[in-house]
C-alpha cells in the first residue's frame, strides 16, 4: 500500500476514535451525524478530492455484507473510504466491475478500509462492504478527483 494511503487510514482512524471518544453522539447514535462527520473527515484529510457518493449507517453483523452500485468514470482517480464505529474490529471494502470481476480490495484488520482506483472504462461498478469481525454501524465514501 502507498505510504500517504497508509498514513491516511491511521489519521482517520485516529480522528474516528476521538470523535466517538469525546462525543455522546456516536455513529450508533444518530445516522445523519456519522455520515456529516465522515464527509467532514474525508474532506479535511483528503484534500482536492471530493464525495461523489456515499452510503451510511448500516448495521453489520459479523460475516454480513452489503452492496451498492456507483459509475466510475474513466481517467479519474477514486479512493473508497469507509468508517466503522467503535465495535466495529475488521470492516472490509471491495471493488467490482459490471461483470462481478474484483477490481480492488482493502482486506486489512481494522475498522477503516480504503481503496484506490483509477478506471480504464466508464461504467457501473459495486462496492461490497463486509463485517469480517465484529458488529456495528458502517459509512462509506466514494472519492474523486
């Protein structure tokens, strides 16, 4: 993995964990919050990128997924980012074409996965969010740039 997307994912997680640590109102607490704060996170650490879409506040149970779809545009760079709350241990993204092909994948043990593309084509790609361990509320976020 790139070092500024490794750094990336421990300044997130860190900014997580004191969000959830300092505030009554957690991700468990209130949808609308979590996605507001992982729009505010994303876009002060991941400057010049912007959200071009983004899917929140849905509970997980360990070994449970869901998925949805987003168009990818040709030539322009993409980071998925997701966010898990505090009793969330391992939340993993992946990445797939229209044909079900995997593109990409972050299968790291934690609870913040971020992948980076950059496609060859224009099309309808699906991004599958897996609760590997624990449980809890996830949020994820297209970027682009």
């Amino acid at each position: 993995m790139k070092t500024w997307l490794m750094k990336k994912k421990v300044v997130i997680a860190s900014v997580i964990a004191l969000l959830m640590a300092a505030s009554a109102v957690t991700v468990v607490a209130s949808n609308s919050v979590s996605r507001r704060e992982l729009s505010a996170i994303t876009r002060k650490l991941l400057s010049g990128w912007d959200i071009r879409d983004r899917r929140g506040g849905r509970h997980l149970s360990q070994g449970r997924s869901y998925y949805f779809s987003t168009t990818l545009f040709r030539g322009s760079d993409y980071l998925i980012v997701g966010a898990g709350d505090r009793s969330v241990r391992d939340l993993d993204i992946e990445l797939y074409d229209e044909n079900w092909n995997s593109i990409d994948d972050d299968n790291d043990s934690d609870s913040t996965p971020v992948v980076q593309v950059r496609p060859r084509w224009t099309g309808t790609f699906y991004v599958v969010v897996r609760m590997y361990r624990g449980r809890g509320y996830s949020n994820v976020a297209v970027c682009y740039r």
